[in-house]
C-alpha cells in the first residue's frame, strides 16, 4: 500500500503541535520527504528514521517550506557517519533565492538537483514527480504526483494566476493552499490562495477530492472548508499533521 502523510499544514508559523508545511510519500518501501517546514522533522520521526529517507522535495525556498532542512542536513550527516546508511540524499530544488540555495550542501550529506519546468523524476517503477511553476514570490513548483493510475496535485504556494491548466485534470487527490479566508482575501494577487479560490480550482480541475492546507492556526479551518464548498462540490476536507490518503 502507498501513502501520503501530511506532516505540517500550518504558515507562516506553526500551531501547537503541528507544522509548517511538509509532507512523507511513501511509494513501494520508498521514502519521500516533500517540503520540509518548521516542525516537520519531528513530524517525521513518527514514521520512519532517517536512516530510511529516499529522498527530498521543496517547492520552494521560503522559510516555512525549508526551515527543517538545516536541522535534517546534521540527522543525515551523522546517519551516515554512524553507518546507519551508506548513501547521501537526493534534494530537488529551485536554484533561487541563490543565497538560499546555496545552503542546501552539506558535507557529504546530500545531492542538490535543480527544478525546472516540466521536469519529471522517477521514484520507482510508475511511479513519478512532475514539476510546474506557479505565480509566487520566487520560484516555486506544484508537483504532479504519478503512482500507477493515481495522480495527487501538490498545489505548493500558488496564487490565482498560476497556469493550472498545463497540469493534470482529475486528480484523484488535490491539495492546495487557503491561506485567506474570503474576508482577508487580497484585492490583488499576492501569490497565495484564499479558500474560495481554493474550491474554484479544484472545480476547474475536476479534482475528486480536496485537502486545504498552508492554514494559518488561528483561523477556524472549518470556515475554509464552507467557504470553499460553495464553488467545489467534491469531498473536502482541512489537513492537520497525520491525515492519510492510502492507494494502491
């Protein structure tokens, strides 16, 4: 059975408990680490070691997305110093803000790969991550999901002009920001998703079910919820840090 974990839903900061935003895809006994935001790394160690990391995915390099991945460059280092594991880390990333980017080596501890448009990744066998840019403050990427005949849409940080029709109709699973509920919704693009804007894509992208995560921790998820219902009709539901979508 492969999974997808939430691990952090929350930004910019996270609320008790939780996370900023991260996420563990398991795919045929592999490990996948996507985005990896304050809080995430103790997240993650409710699952798997780090010993069993396959690989690392950011969207993007604003803090609530990466922060944890300075904390993960010491957990990988020693793992492999103590022989916990053989091989070094494949990290993909955007290449700006370069002095960000710059950060990301560490010892022997990773492999830094660069994202780009349409760059697709095998994780195993059908098994696949296509990358899109979306309208941001830096570049950053949603990823299309592959496994077989399941596709699940990682929205990532992605404001209202983003290009969603170049990325894969009917997802089995989307997961999109809803940073603003309407009430807080910008006058003009900002980069980010409100709630309703959230249910408009999802609609638009005939999306069979909806997770709404990149919330902020004291705004009552349940409204988003409402009020992206009123353009999306599927199921839907807020995320919070353990919630799981099983496939096969």
């Amino acid at each position: 059975m492969n999974r997808l974990i939430v691990l952090g839903c929350h930004s910019p900061s996270p609320g008790p408990g939780g996370a900023t935003p991260g996420y563990l895809l398991q795919v045929k006994e592999k490990n996948y680490l996507i985005d990896c935001g304050s809080g995430v790394l103790a997240q993650l160690a409710k699952y798997i070691p780090l010993a069993k990391l396959d690989g690392v995915f950011l969207s993007h390099l604003h803090s609530d997305h990466f922060s944890d991945f300075l904390t993960l460059q010491y957990g990988i280092w020693l793992s492999l110093h103590l022989k916990e594991r053989t091989n070094s880390v494949p990290v993909y990333s955007p290449n700006r803000p370069i002095d960000r980017f710059k950060m990301l080596p560490y010892k022997e501890a990773f492999e830094v790969l660069e994202i780009s448009e349409g760059l697709e990744v095998t994780l195993a066998e059908n098994a696949s991550i296509r990358f899109y840019q979306t309208e941001h403050a830096i570049p950053c990427y949603a990823m299309r999901i592959q496994v077989g005949s399941t596709t699940i849409l990682y929205g990532a940080d992605s404001g209202p002009n983003t290009n969603w029709s170049k990325m894969e109709r009917n997802p089995n699973l989307a997961i999109l920001e809803s940073t603003f509920p309407i009430s807080m919704e910008p006058k003009e693009p900002t980069g980010h998703l409100s709630s309703r804007q959230a249910g408009q894509v999802a609609k638009q992208m005939q999306a069979k079910e909806l997770w709404l995560t990149h919330l902020y921790p004291a705004i009552n998820p349940e409204l988003l919820v409402k009020e992206a219902k009123a353009s999306y009709q599927g199921k839907i539901q807020a995320a919070y840090s353990g919630l799981s979508f099983e496939f096969n």
